[in-house]
C-alpha cells in the first residue's frame, strides 16, 4: 500500500501575507493563529500579514512566522482527514514536522522557532560568515575543495544531486567559490543570509538551545520523523532532542531524505507552507514522487 509524506519548507520561503487569507476566511485557522500569536512575546501577526519585508526577513521574525503557517495548513489538513506516515522538513521545517509529528503542540513549536531565530540571530551577529548555492558540481567534488580551504567552508544543505549549499567565514566562502567554478560549476552564487547556517561555526547556537529544551514539553513522535542530519528515521524523544541540537550546525541531508521516504513507500508528498522550492528539489531527485502543494484556502478546498 502507497504510503503519504507531509515535508515542510524553511527559513527563505516567507513573504508578506503569508497566512493572511486563512486567518479572514477560516474560523478553524484564525482561533489556532489567535492562540500562537497570545503566546508569543513578539508580535508575529503584524509583522507576518503586514510587513515590512525586511522585517519578516530578520531570522527571530522569519523562523515562528514560517512554523505558525505551515502548523495552521497541517490543521486544516488533519481536518479534511489527510494524514502522514512520515515527515521531514527542510532546516527549520523539521519544527513544523515535529508539530505534524505531534512531538510538540502548535504553541510549543512556534514558541521553540521563535527562540531558535533569537539565539541564531544573537550568534550571527557575532559571526562574519555566509553561505553559498553551487550548481553542477557533485557533493563529493564540493566537500574536497571545500576541505582544501584554511578557512571555514563547509558543504551544508546536500539539495539534490546538482544543487549543494556550502557555508562559513565570508573570506572562506569566496575562496571556495573561485575554486569551485575553476572546477566547472555551472553557477557559484554567494546568497543573501545573515549567517553560516547549518556549519560548525553556529555550534554555539546549538549549545544554546540544547540548554533550553528541557523547558519544552515533548512527547515521542506519532509519525515516524525522517532526521535532517542523517537521513534516518526517529521517533523517541531522545533522539528528537540530540537531533535538533545537532542540526543548528550540522547538514541538511535532502537528498537521502526523499531517498529515504521513496525506499519506505511513500508515493505521494504533500509540501506544506508557503513557496514550493520543495517541490522543485523532490522533482529533480525522483520525478516518479506525487508532490501537492499546500498553501491556500483553495489547495485544501480541492482535496
């Protein structure tokens, strides 16, 4: 029997409005959005429905803000009885599948995202680093010029077969850029971030949030959570925890993620949140995989 995936997307996916047309036209969504935005010290609901932009870009608004949208699309789904057999999120979308996975409620989640974003944005102010998208050079190819650099780079976000994202110090990067389209690749493009993501010079976020979980109330998971920085399938508290400490500075295995839920079964994949970058990167791993964006009042309306 075919099995279904909810996966989730992460922090580059927001904009404006996001989440805005289900808190006017959903009675079931705006009570939930009501709840999150009461529970937070910020406030999410101007910031995320109105802007400015720039604002909802700043790491402690994007992070809650993306979580909250994608948590309140899950409700709506478990409304019209679509469930998963498994969930994934891409870097900050393992929140929301931690959410979907019922390891946390919506209010915890959020709440969780919402002090991941401040201690990551505390940290990279502190850091001089970026992160860069390189194109049609394989992983294996990156990871070797990258280990040839003195300074930190890091192969960090294994997209899909052809897209591999590497982060660490500014001066590393751009070494590692000018080296890697020596070695052909089709595009080396320094991105627009405020940090190093997902390399070893963000451990001490890690640390940060390790000493702040226990103030989480979690349960062992409901779903079966394919793990960001290994490709592996958890479901016990423990191992959710050392997980999501592990994953302020460790990779985002996409790829041995859709593996993964292709080997276990699951034909179809609902992507849940706003954009569909997933969708993309699913396509280019395996076209065979079923992938349904959920985004509007309409996506769920036609199920």
């Amino acid at each position: 029997m075919s099995k279904v995936a909810f996966v989730f997307p992460g922090q580059g996916a927001q904009y404006v409005g996001m989440g805005k047309e289900l808190y006017e036209n959903s009675n079931k969504a705006k009570e939930i959005f009501d709840n999150i935005f009461s529970d937070l010290e910020i406030n999410l609901e101007n910031i995320m429905f109105d802007g400015p932009e720039e604002k909802l870009k700043e790491t402690k608004y994007t992070q809650p803000a993306i979580v909250a949208f994608s948590s309140v699309l899950t409700e709506l789904l478990k409304e019209k009885n679509i469930k998963a057999d498994y969930v994934a999120g891409h870097s900050l979308g393992e929140y929301s599948a931690l959410n979907a996975a019922e390891v946390l409620s919506i209010e915890d989640t959020v709440k969780l995202a919402e002090l991941r974003g401040s201690i990551m944005n505390d940290i990279t102010e502190n850091i001089n680093g970026t992160m860069a998208a390189i194109l049609g050079v394989p992983a294996e190819k990156i990871i070797e010029i990258c280990n040839g650099i003195s300074e930190v780079v890091e192969a960090v976000n294994f997209n899909e077969p052809k897209q591999t994202v590497i982060a660490g110090t500014k001066e590393g990067i751009e070494k590692a850029v000018e080296e890697l389209k020596k070695a052909g690749a089709r595009r080396a493009v320094i991105l627009d971030v405020s940090g190093p993501f997902h390399s070893s010079l963000m451990k001490p976020a890690g640390e940060k949030l390790k000493e702040n979980l226990e103030n989480f109330n979690f349960e062992n998971a409901e779903i079966k959570i394919v793990a960001n920085t290994t490709g592996k399938i958890i479901d016990s508290v423990k191992d959710i925890k050392i997980e999501l400490y592990n994953q302020t500075f460790g990779p985002v295995k996409w790829v041995d993620i859709v593996n993964v839920l292709k080997e276990e079964g699951v034909t179809k994949i609902y992507e849940i949140g706003p954009g569909k970058v997933l969708k993309g990167l699913i396509r280019k791993i395996d076209r065979g995989l079923e992938v349904i964006n959920i985004e509007k009042i309409e996506d769920i309306e036609k199920l």
